[in-house]
C-alpha cells in the first residue's frame, strides 16, 4: 500500500469505476465522472475499506477528488495513536 492518498484514490476509481486517468484530475467532481447517487455511495465503502476508516454520514463537502483524498488524509491521521 504504497502511494499518496490522492494515488491510490485515483487507482480506486479505475479498479472500480472502470473510468480513465486522464479524467481523474484533483478537480474533478465525482457529477463529472459519471457518478450517480448509488455508484457514489458503492464507492465511499470502497474508500472505506481501502483506507479502514469510516467516513462521516454527512458527505455533503465530498465533491471532488480533492475532497475525497483530503478526508481520508484527516481521518487516517486522526487513527494514529498519539506518540
């Protein structure tokens, strides 16, 4: 499991989604990738397997790429036991 977030974020959606790299900008928003309510959902339990995190219920300020890597960023940091 090597990679940045935003990487391996990116491999999901091509492993999963079956979507091109060349679509998967920081920018893009998951509307733009064809995503609808469904696959949208199927995908954070995706994220949350890959990363073994839970993400929050509301996923309102999941709209990107960006957003997703940048959660995921927090709530894997957020598990590290304090040293």
């Amino acid at each position: 499991m090597s990679g940045s977030t935003q990487d391996r974020v990116k491999a999901l959606f091509i492993e999963k989604l079956d979507l091109k790299e060349e679509a998967l900008t920081p920018v893009a928003t998951l509307e733009s990738l064809g995503l609808d309510s469904l696959d949208k959902i199927e995908f954070m339990f995706n994220i949350e397997d890959e990363f073994h995190i839970k993400l929050p219920d509301e996923r309102v300020e999941i709209k990107t790429i960006q957003d997703i890597s940048g959660i995921v960023e927090r709530l894997v940091a957020e598990q590290k036991p304090a040293s």
